[in-house]
C-alpha cells in the first residue's frame, strides 16, 4: 500500500523529518481515513478539529531533529486527561468532562511533536474485555466488523489497525492494551508498573493500571515507549529511573536474531482448559519460530498465576476501582442528576444514571470485600495471593530471559455473544491479568491466525526489561512479515 496512512510510525517519522512529507498532508491522509473508517467501526469518541491547524503550525516552523515524533498523528484512550479535549472515559458521569490539564503520557508526546488527532472508545473505565462497556456504543473489529476489538482499549487497537493514526495510548489493568492489540492484530506494550507515570490517567485499579502504546510495529512502540516514559513526582508510583532514550529504538532495530536468549514456556498456561486449538497451534508455531531464530526455549512453571489470577485480580481491582470512582459523587465534576431532592438522593441519583452496569456491579463488589467481616476474607486473601503470583513470575524469570504465552484464551468473539454473562467474560482474562498482579512487562504481539482473525502472543519480561521483549517481538515480527489478515 501506498498510502500515507498505511506507512509505520518510525517511516512517517522519517519521512516527515527529512522533509519529504509535510505534517499538514500525514495529518489530513489520517483525517480522510477516519472519515471512510470510523462509520463501520467507531474507534473514536472524539476527533480534535485543531489537528490540521496544528500540523499547518509545525509546517511553518519545519522539521525539529529534537522531537522524536515530529508531526506524527496519534490517538489517545480516553481514560487519558487531555487539556481543552472532553474526556469521558467511556462513561455518562463524564459526559461533560473537559479537562485543563494534559496527563503526563500525553504531555510527552506533545512535547515530542506528536499532533493528537482524537480520543479513543473503551469501556467504561477500562472495566471490561470487549469495549461493549462503554456508554456511547462499541468498537467494531477493523478485521471482522462484527466482531469485538477486545478491550478495554479497542478504541485504540482499531484506530491503529484500520490506520486511522501511526500509535494509540492505551491503559492496562488486567490486560486492556495486551488483549485488544492480539484481538486486532496489532502490538501493544504493557511497560513495568510505575515505568509510565499515571497523572491525569482516569484510574481504575491504581496498583495495577499503566499506560502504553499499540502500533502496528514493535519498532512503533519501541519509540512510542521511549517517549512516554521517565520518572514524574506528580505520580508517587513513578520509577525515579531516567527515561530510555533514542539508543532504545536502535537496540531494537539492531536485532537480528534470538541466539543467546533463553525463552521461558509457562506449562499451566499451555495446558490450560478452554484455549481454543487454533490459539494453541499458532502458539506453538510461534514457539519453534523463536527456536529457530536461535533462542533456547525451556518450560517454566508458574502454579499460582493460572489457578488463582483471575480471582485475585477481580477482588484487588473491584477494591480499588470503588475505592476510586467514590470522587464522582455529583457535586465535585461531572454529570449531576436533576431529579434529587435533597443531599442523599443527590448521590444517588447521580451515580445510578451516570454509571452503567458493569461499573455499579464492580462498585458494589469492591465495596463489598472491603467491608468490616468480609475484609480478611477476600481482600487480604487476595493481597497474599498476588504476591505468591509475583513470586512465581520472579523464580520463572530467574531461569529464562523472557517468556512466551497466550493473550487470550480465544480470537475475538461476536459483539454480543457474551456481554451478558460477566463471568465468562471475566475467565477471558485468565492469561493477562496476573501480569498486572505481577507489575511486570508484557509485549501482544501478533503471531499467525484463526481462520480470518489473528491470534496474538505475549512475550513477558523482567521488571524494567522492556528492551528485551522488544528485541524478541522485533526479530519475530521481522521474520513473521504482513500475516495478511483482512482488514477495512
Ligand atoms: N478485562 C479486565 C477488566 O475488566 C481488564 C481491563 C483493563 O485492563 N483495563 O478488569
């Protein structure tokens, strides 16, 4: 293809610094593409009309060699603060919302020259696998429209995948960059917990979010990474590490082959119930793919992290997420109901029509588990559980370099099929969410197929390791090429 749209971020980029190509035309192509695109799939819930007049400003000033993502259009999830752009992370109570302030990931990439063309469709705050959580429609699968982008960051898996933008910032809490990324054959980074600061990411489960890039390559998020990330005493979590740099992206490129590594397979992932067989196939064919490009492949075990994950993880993140969505009370900011008649019916009213079912199930919930009596039970359990799932990843870690495993049990499904059993789609969760719990990094990248749809794997790193399983996903995407799966 031909298209200025359908070049990878680090060749526009090039592009556009050598002068070959002005901001003002990459930004218009992306703009004409959302247009033809967006009515089949509805990745955006905003779109920036200031984008053009942006890209006309860079055009004025020229290229500048110091911004590493110069006049490049990009997306953000919407869970992410943007000054002057509504906000609403999926959700009615946000309707409104319009922050005056950047979250720190965005800042980066403006201060980088990226041009924010729009905000991305998710489910309300980011709970949710299939991006029908949130409240202003779902997101259709660029590969299969009547299928789900996974979630909750589908908004910014289709956006990058029907090429609507170069990169799309998403969230991660159980999973959310990861899975959407493998849904729609896309890559997605999941960066070690506290590697990119949360200020101005809408929270969910604090102890688990992080944000990262989806990009169509992994050299993509190789430089979306190295933008985003670095230490910010806005947020208490953030690493005080310095940022990676542009040496990050040259190490990626520079790899040419896995001999010397050694790729740890986790046993119970393989062997779990309910992985689909054409998963499980592409799966293997991707594990002798990376013994064939030299790396040393051996088993590993991690017992907690199959049986006990996702268990854990809902009880940690539904704890969390009532604990942080207890600011949206109808009077501080956000959609306030017309109908109360005094202080209590405020609240109410105000929570019940401004959130949808899921969050109120995962308030509730949250709530519950936290309470006096039911404390020790669920939510300390929990706590002592996910440190047993740590200590797994960390000993499994000690005998390989990184490891390889399934994103999701299963391609993406049908819109609709599964939205009203929460439980099903909570077990969709088995392979991604003890990562969070773990506060390790993790690369979707995609691998082969399912009949029309793809089939993603994620390589696992060690803690602040992400420029290994970069170098990994890099030499397999490198050899793997277009997998040539349908697209809009
Ligand atoms: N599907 C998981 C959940 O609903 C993960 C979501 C996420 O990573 N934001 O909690």
């Amino acid at each position: 293809m031909s298209e200025l749209y359908a070049a990878s971020l680090v060749d526009i980029r090039d592009r556009l610094a050598s002068g070959q190509v002005r901001a003002e035309e990459v930004t218009r192509a992306c703009l004409d593409r959302i247009e033809a695109t967006e009515p089949a799939i509805h990745a955006l819930l905003a779109v920036r009309p200031e984008a053009l007049d942006e890209a006309r400003a860079l055009d004025a000033q020229g290229p500048d060699p110091s911004k590493p993502l110069w006049g490049v259009p990009v997306t953000v999830k919407d869970a992410l603060a943007t000054a002057g752009t509504r906000t609403t992370a999926g959700s009615r109570i946000l309707e409104n919302f319009v922050p005056f302030y950047d979250a720190f990931a965005v800042e980066k990439l403006r201060a980088a020259g990226a041009i924010i063309l729009g905000k991305n469709n998710m489910d309300e705050f980011a709970m949710g696998s299939s991006t029908e959580n949130s409240a202003y429609g779902p997101t259709h699968n660029p590969r299969d429209i009547q299928a789900i982008p996974g979630g909750s960051s589908g908004g910014s898996a289709a956006s990058v995948t029907a090429m609507q933008c170069f990169a799309s910032l998403g969230t991660d809490t159980g999973g959310s960059i990861r899975q959407p990324a493998a849904m729609c054959g896309c890559v997605g980074l999941k960066p070690t917990y506290g590697a990119v600061s949360r200020y101005g990411l809408l929270a969910y489960g604090s102890s688990l979010d992080q944000i990262g890039p989806l990009t169509r390559t992994v050299e993509d998020a190789a430089l979306v990474f190295s933008v985003i990330a670095g230490h910010d005493p806005r947020d208490a979590t953030s690493a005080p590490r310095t940022a990676p740099g542009p040496e990050l992206l040259a190490g990626v490129q520079q790899s040419r082959h896995l001999a010397g590594m050694t790729i740890g397979i986790p046993e119970e992932f393989m062997a779990a119930e309910g992985l689909d067989p054409a998963v499980a196939e592409a799966c293997a064919r991707a594990q002798n793919l990376a013994r064939g490009l030299g790396a040393k492949l051996v088993s590993v075990s991690l017992p907690h992290a199959t049986r006990h994950a996702i268990a854990a993880y809902y009880i940690v993140a539904m704890a969390e997420a009532s604990s942080n969505l207890a600011r949206y009370d109808g009077v501080r900011f956000g959609y306030r109901s017309d109908k109360a008649k005094n202080l209590e019916e405020l609240y109410t009213f105000s929570r019940t029509e401004g959130f949808g079912h899921e969050v109120q199930r995962r308030i509730l919930l949250g709530a519950y588990v936290l309470s006096a009596g039911y404390y020790d039970a669920y939510y300390r359990k929990a706590a002592e559980v996910r440190r047993l799932i740590r200590q797994d990843y960390l000993k499994a870690l000690e005998q390989c370099d990184a490891m390889l495993a399934p994103v999701s049990p299963v391609p993406a499904w049908k819109l609709g099929s599964i939205i009203d059993d929460p439980l099903k789609m909570y077990l969709m969760d088995i392979y991604t969410v003890s990562l969070n719990l773990a506060g390790l990094p993790g690369l979707s990248l995609p691998v082969g197929r399912a009949g029309s749809l793809p089939v993603g794997m994620q390589i696992i790193g060690r803690e602040f390791d992400e420029a290994t399983i970069l170098k990994i996903g890099h030499v397999m995407q490198t050899v793997l090429g277009d997998l040539e799966l349908p697209c809009i």
